[in-house]
C-alpha cells in the first residue's frame, strides 16, 4: 500500500493522487453540475476540477446575505476570475426563517436547506444534472447539521464520495497552485453568536467589522465570538494559540479595546484557551455524551 505522508511541498503521494483522479471520473460521470461554492478549501478545489473536467457545464454558485463577510465574497469572485470557472451569486433569505434567527443548535440546517431549495430550481433552469457541495471525510467527526440538509436534497459529496481528507485537499490545492491552500477555516459569521442567543444583520455587521480591526494588525485566524449581555454585548477574541503572546507582548490588546468598544462591545476579553474549530459545538458534544451515558451530574451542568 502507499504511503499516506506526504512529501515536499507542491508533492502529492500516490494515494491522494488516485484519489484525484476517482474524483475526476466522478465529476466527468455528472455531465453537468452547479456547485455550491463559499470560496474556502473545499469548494475551490471543487470548482476548480469541476471546470477543468466539465468546462461551461459546471457552474459555481455562491449564497449571498449577511452571514457571508464582504471581503470573503470579493476573494471568492477574484478567484472565480482567475481560474476562469464560471460564477453565480444567488441572494438567500435565512434570515426570513424564525428558525434560523433563533439560532438552535442545528441552524445550518436551515441555512443549508434555504441554499439548497434555491440551488435546485437553478440547476433545473440552467439544465445542470448535479448538485455537489465540498463536504470532506475529515468533517464526519463534527456537528455538521447541514448535511442533513444536503441528504434530504439528494446533494452530491464527491470529495467525501472518493474520502479525500482536508489535509489531502490542501496537499493537491498547493501542488495545483490555489491560493486556498492554506487558507484558514472561515465558516459563517453567524457560527460566532452563541446557540439561543439571535442571529441579526446587525450583530454579523459588527462581528464581521471587529474580525477586520483585529486581522489588519496582523492577525488572520480570528474569532470575535459575540455574547449578549444584560447591557450591551462582550466580544470574546479567539486567536491562534501562536498568535497569543505576540497579541499580548506587542500591546496590540490594548490598542483595540477602544475601537472595538466604538463599535458597540461594552466588554473585550480574549479566550486563552485559543480558537478551537467547532468551539461552540464543544458544549453541544458534552451534552449529548453525558446523555449518553446517563450521567445526570453532568447533564445538570452542561444545560447551564
């Protein structure tokens, strides 16, 4: 068997490779496909191979609304121009959904199934048989609510369909020459308000504009979790773990607790424990493994 190490930088091992290629013969077995795209590792990556192996029978399509940050979608669209693949932007509306704006636990889902409703009459309209999303074998381990969205949707996983892991994408990305390929996760601005507390286009405008004060000092893998407080709402600032002493040493703190307070947070801190991908679905995993193994003390806490 090969290895599953992989070399240099720009080299890909045997397995990864063979990978690729299944995926190519699955995305060529699509004929025609629209493809839902957020300008991150994963969809990149797709898109990219959906164009070079279905030409204009491959479409990218983008959810616009207040959840995605501007500069997220101004990077998606210059890469979309560089790679020649062809791009669609379709306004979703979660945020006409109560459920959504409630903000349970499985709120993606909502927010996937409003994509992928919108996304089915435009593959119809433009005659594209698939619809595919960049879900990966490295994301069976997490929440992932909106996975039941895309199954009750018939959507297509061919990344996850062939087991191709993040770490595989970001091997082949880099030998392919994205610029995504060691892009930083960037999910939602809604993922930084807290589960129960409501998801608003205000909250995400001031979320999205504290992230760019705190990543113009230098700073690009940013979290500014958004807590409401009884008067105001406190920003929890969540950093690298390497970034942290150097946030601290250089003052940088302290040049941003009055601009961020300007925005509108009556209360800064920075979580010392760093970011943590999934960090708010950490409480949701305790719940339901103290659930299931009938410990009452402990179900007792996590309900706090």
């Amino acid at each position: 068997m090969a290895s599953t190490e992989f070399g240099g930088r720009g080299r890909v091992c045997a397995v990864a490779t063979d990978k690729l290629e299944r995926l190519r013969s699955l995305i060529r077995s699509f004929g025609s496909c629209a493809i839902a795209y957020s300008g991150g590792v994963d969809s990149v990556f797709l898109a990219v191979i959906a164009h070079q192996e279905l030409g204009e029978n491959s479409v990218a399509v983008i959810a616009d609304s207040p959840s995605l940050p501007r500069h997220e979608l101004a990077e998606a669209k210059s890469i979309a121009s560089t790679f020649n693949f062809r791009l669609h932007i379709l306004l979703t509306e979660e945020f006409h959904n109560d459920d959504y704006v409630s903000n349970p636990v499985n709120r993606c889902y909502f927010c996937k199934a409003e994509l992928f409703q919108r996304l089915a009459p435009f593959a119809t309209e433009h005659k594209l048989a698939v619809i595919a999303y960049g879900e990966n074998s490295s994301d069976l381990g997490d929440v992932r609510p909106g996975r039941k969205a895309a199954d009750e949707f018939a959507i297509r996983a061919p990344l996850r369909e062939v087991a191709l892991s993040k770490e595989e994408i970001r091997a082949i990305s880099r030998s392919m020459g994205l610029p995504t390929a060691d892009k930083p996760a960037m999910p939602c601005l809604s993922s930084r308000i807290p589960y129960g507390e409501i998801v608003s286009p205000e909250k995400l405008a001031l979320v999205e504009a504290a992230e760019q004060l705190i990543r113009n000092e230098g700073f690009p893998e940013v979290r500014v979790r958004l807590h409401e407080l009884k008067q105001g709402f406190l920003a929890r600032i969540e950093l690298a773990a390497n970034d942290l002493a150097r946030f601290f040493a250089d003052s940088i703190y302290d040049s941003l607790v009055t601009p961020l307070s300007e925005l509108g947070f009556t209360h800064v801190t920075v979580d010392l424990r760093a970011y943590r991908r999934g960090s708010l679905n950490e409480t949701v995993t305790q719940k339901a493994t103290a659930e299931k193994s009938g410990d009452v003390s402990a179900r007792s806490v996590l309900s706090d």
